[in-house]
C-alpha cells in the first residue's frame, strides 16, 4: 500500500513536470513568434524593389519623372497624361509590391478616361529613398497633392488607394479636398488585418504601423467607396464590412468570387470604375 502511494505520488510529480516543460516550450515559441512579428513586420507588410537613380523605366505610356527632396529623402513620382481633354487628376497609391512599374497595367484605366494619373513610390520603392515610416508616407502623399494643384482644383482631384495604399489615400482624403476618394481592397486598420492573422497576439502593442482606415474615412467629407472581392486572399472581404459598418456612408462595391489581384478581370470592377471616373 504504501509502495503505491509513493508511485502514485512520483507518477503525479512526473506529469506535472512534463507539463511544465511543455509550457515553458510553448511560452518561449510564443514570445520568440511575437519577436519575431515586431522586428520582421516591416517584410510581411512591404516588398519593396528598389531602382538605381539612373534606371529607365519600361513604361509602355508616355510619362513625366519628378524627383523631389524631402527630409534628406527622394520622391520619386511618375505622371501620365490623360487621352484627350483632361478632366482631372487621379493620385494612386500602390501596393506593397516592387514599385511603379508593376502597375504600369492600370494606367489605361484612368488615362483612357481623361483623368492624369500621378503615382509615387514609397520609402525603399524605386527610386524613392530614406527611412519608410506611416508619417514619412503621409508626407510624401501630401507633397503629391501639392504639386497636383498646379493642374487641377481640389474639385477635379481623385484619390486611389489599393491595398496598402488605402491608408495613405485615406489619410490624405481625410486631411485635403477633393472630388471623391477610391480604395480597393482595403483594410479596416493594420492592427485589424494583423489581427486576422496572429490572433494570438496583442497586435496593437506590436505593430509599429497603424494606417487606420476607418478613422480616416470617419474624417472625409467627399463621397467614398469601397471596392472589394469576396475571395480575396490577402485582405479579407470582412475588412471591407467592418469599414461599411464602421462607417455606413461609404458606398461598398462587391465583386463576387474576386481575389486580390484580379479584380480588374471583372466587368463590374471596370464598369464601375468608368462610372466613378465619369459623375
């Protein structure tokens, strides 16, 4: 009997070893995977090609480069004329993909419209330099708009955002004045979109980007929409809900089955950009 006892007791202090160990297993993945999210963010978010100062773009349309000094940084910001009478300027912020040359594919969409398209690269992007943070890509938004007021008032103005361009765009909507604001496939915030990802984790302490979008749209006062697919893979559709209920003005657009780089295969995505490039 007291044989047993004793086995019974070693055979309890065992297991509670085991789970110990395993905790302290678990808790070091933990806080290594939450390290690991806080110094590596800045790759999960940007992917970044940078271009020589020398380097000759292969763009397919006619386009004017400007290269801008700010805070000891480079601006580098492409222009493409509208076909025929402009009626405009359409300021597009990209993905988070290389740089301007990977979207050269849109240009049409816009220009073919009457609108100028202008579009810049962010810190690390092309021939834009210097350190990428939230306010210094805030900053170089606001100098585009700037310069784009010497073409056009703030009545003739767009501002396009896709993906993680949808911060920037809203942001700069939210502070300056213009016809309407466009975001495709957006974020409800960065903090929200890391959340749909690493649940686990206290994200907001982590992240050192915020891109609040749906603040931003709280503070813009032309009409803003929304488009989005159903199957998008990267941002998913819920983000475009929460920012609709977040702030039930915005106008939101769904593409049924579209994904995250397709959604200009989709006739109602390009009939609805004509539309809105049109009123």
């Amino acid at each position: 009997m007291r044989d047993s006892f004793f086995a019974q007791l070693w055979y309890m202090a065992f297991r509670r070893k085991k789970v110990l160990k395993w905790l302290m297993v678990l808790s070091c993945i933990y806080v290594a995977g939450g390290v690991a999210l806080y110094f590596l963010q800045d790759m999960l978010l940007f992917h970044p090609k940078p271009l020589s100062k020398t380097h000759r773009f292969s763009f397919t349309h006619p386009y004017k480069e400007t290269n801008l000094t700010i805070d000891n940084r480079n601006l580098n910001i492409i222009r493409f004329a509208a076909s025929g009478t402009p009626k405009g300027v359409v300021l597009y912020f990209h993905g988070n993909m290389e740089n301007i040359e990977r979207y050269q594919g849109i240009v049409p969409l816009f220009t073919g419209e009457g609108y100028h398209l202008w579009m810049i690269d962010y810190p690390g992007f092309g021939k834009s330099t210097g350190r990428r943070t939230e306010e210094n890509i805030y900053k170089d938004a606001s100098r585009m708009y700037e310069l784009a007021l010497a073409e056009a008032p703030p009545h003739q103005i767009i501002i396009y955002g896709r993906s993680i361009g949808t911060g920037p765009a809203s942001q700069l909507a939210s502070v300056k004045p213009c016809k309407k604001l466009i975001l495709e496939t957006p974020y409800y915030s960065i903090d929200a979109l890391a959340k749909s990802y690493f649940p686990i984790y206290p994200v907001k302490l982590l992240t050192r980007y915020s891109f609040p979008v749906i603040e931003h749209l709280k503070k813009t006062q032309v009409p803003s929409y929304v488009i989005h697919g159903t199957k998008d893979e990267v941002i998913p559709y819920k983000q475009a809900l929460r920012l609709k209920k977040g702030n039930p003005s915005t106008h939101l657009i769904t593409i049924e089955e579209g994904k995250h780089n397709n959604l200009a295969e989709f006739e109602l995505f390009r009939a609805t950009l004509k539309r809105l490039l049109y009123d």
